[in-house]
C-alpha cells in the first residue's frame, strides 16, 4: 500500500488523469469509487478540512442536482450543505487525493503533482494531449 488515496469517479477524465499521474511515479493508491462507496460523514469532513477549501470548495455545483437543490443559495449553511452532498455524493467534486504530503482537489489533475512522495517516471500528458511533466518527470 503507498499510502495514497484517490476520490475517483472513472467516468471523469480529470479524474482518471489524476490517476494515471498517481501511478506513474510509480505508487499504486487505494482507489474509492465514492459514488459507490461515499465517504462517511466523518471523513467528507476531514477531507474539507484537510483540503483547505471550504465546503462549498469541495462541491461540484455543474451537477443539475446542485441547480434543483438551490444549493448556490448562500444562506444554505455548512451543514445543509454536507446533507446535500451525504444524499447525492455526485455533488462532491473529484478527484480527491490523500498523501503523506497532504490532500487536494486535483482539478486540474496535475494538481496531484504538487503532493506525490515521488516524481512522474517519465514525461505525462492527459487524455486531451496536453502535456504536464518533462521526460525527466517534472511539471511543465
């Protein structure tokens, strides 16, 4: 086990970008498909907390769920917006990752580049051909 956690929802490239990135420096994390196995409430906290962005920092407000909820109301307080986010996990944006180094939102995926232990192992572009990482590893 690295010690790595990925947020994923394979459906999203950003998502399996970030992935991809986290393998590449050679780890192979602990993948949670948290739309099928949403965090608790306990730990959607701790990874805001963790994050350093706020609750709605961690919210995917493109979902049409987030329109019909009225959610970008800004009288809707933290805890209702958790609810939310507890009964429709589509709402917390991905992807999420946890490393010894810290915990982002990795949007834009190379993000995660900011908080893996190791460096990419060669040079990495994202599914869209854009490239993030030399062939020496580092971010470009």
């Amino acid at each position: 086990m690295s010690g790595i956690t990925i947020y994923h929802n394979p459906r999203c490239g950003t998502s399996r970008n970030t992935l991809a990135m986290i393998r590449d420096s050679g780890e192979e994390p602990t993948v949670i498909e948290y739309l099928q196995a949403p965090p608790t409430r306990a730990q959607l906290v701790a990874l805001i907390a963790a994050a350093g962005l706020g609750v709605r920092g961690i919210m995917r407000a493109k979902e049409a769920i987030f329109t019909e909820l009225g959610l970008a109301d800004p009288a809707r307080t933290d805890e209702e917006l958790i609810d939310a986010m507890m009964a429709h996990p589509i709402l917390i944006n991905r992807p999420i990752v946890v490393t010894p180094l810290g915990t982002r939102l990795c949007r834009p995926s190379e993000v995660v580049l900011e908080i893996l232990p190791q460096p990419q192992r060669a040079a990495f572009a994202k599914e869209d051909g854009e490239q993030v990482a030399d062939a020496q590893g580092r971010r470009v």
